[in-house]
C-alpha cells in the first residue's frame, strides 16, 4: 500500500506480511537522534512537526503514541512524561509498575485493534541517542515467516512501513476509541 493512497494502514495484506516496506535512511535518523531535541519530551510539549507521533494514550505519568518510523502496522511507543532516561535506576518502584501498568494496557488496545500472532515489548534507546525512556509496542503480524520474526521484525534497517498522516488519524482514533475509559481497554 501506498503511503500517499491514504487508505486505511496495512495490517495484512498480501503473501507476505511484512512485504511492502519502504527503505529507511539509518544514517539520517541516527543524527536526528543524536544531535536533535528529544523526541518524547517534543510530543509531551505538542511541539509542531510531529504529525505521525499521535497521541493514543495520556494519563497524569504517561503518554503512548504511533511511532513515525512503524516496522509493523500498529507499532506504539509508551514513555514517563517526564524526561527519564534509565529503565531500572531512575524509577522507584511505584513509578515503574505504574509504567508497566500502561504499557499492558496500551498493548492491550494494540491487539483489540491490529491482528498479531504476538506483541512485542521492549525498552530501546541509549544516553548516545533516544535517551528519554520508551517502552516500543510491536505487534507481529499473523503468518510472519520466521526468519522476519524477533530482531528483523523490529530493524528499520530492514525497512519502514510507508503510511500517511490520515492513515497514523486513522489508527489512532481506533486505538483512542478502545483505550477510552468506556472502551473495552478502559
């Protein structure tokens, strides 16, 4: 599917789930990450520019929202939204429970919302770059080979998943519909 078709994001089209990807500049991105303003903070803020980071989930601690540069369709990121940067030693307990708490429920919505065989979670980023803490929400698609399961899945350096901005509204307004406190991930 065509980023610019502005139909609904591909959750599983063709023979291969992960087929279709676009390439992914690695370089770019590393100095957009090293060298620029932190990605989380900026959509806390509602900093301009952030059109495909939309906002699923936002509580008094957290936010969760579509990552830009998705490896599969329903891809979310769940971070504090205050800028911490270490996953074990700047949360006490209570805040990192907390935090576990929303990333359960974000991925709950996930699987409500985006066919998957499994959803992966992990926690990525380094002082060097990406340094506010996130939690990534990876839902594998159905039927995915295994070869392009696990770490392949989730490289950008093994493409992107072009979509546009309608399509990120789109997805997001279903996983903002399920994570209302009516909805069924509420």
């Amino acid at each position: 599917m065509s980023a610019a078709s502005g139909e609904g994001i591909p959750v599983s089209e063709g023979a291969s789930p992960l087929g279709g990807k676009e390439p992914f500049d690695v370089a770019a991105y590393v100095r957009r990450a090293r060298g620029g303003p932190c990605f989380v903070c900026a959509v806390v803020a509602g900093a301009p520019g952030y059109d495909f980071e939309q906002v699923v989930f936002e509580d008094e601690h957290h936010v969760a929202f579509l990552d830009r540069y998705p490896t599969m369709a329903g891809k979310v990121l769940v971070a504090p939204k205050a800028h911490v940067e270490h996953v074990v030693r700047d949360l006490d307990e209570e805040a990192y429970l907390r935090l576990m708490g929303a990333v359960r429920r974000v991925a709950l919505a996930v699987e409500a919302v985006v066919p998957c065989e499994r959803t992966y979670l992990l926690s990525l980023g380094s002082r060097q770059g990406n340094a506010h803490l996130h939690w990534h929400i990876a839902p594998l698609p159905e039927g995915t080979p295994y070869e392009q399961q696990q770490y392949h899945a989730l490289m950008t350096e093994n493409g992107v998943i072009p979509w546009s901005v309608r399509q990120a509204l789109e997805l997001a307004g279903r996983l903002r519909a399920v994570l209302a406190p009516d909805g069924a991930g509420g």
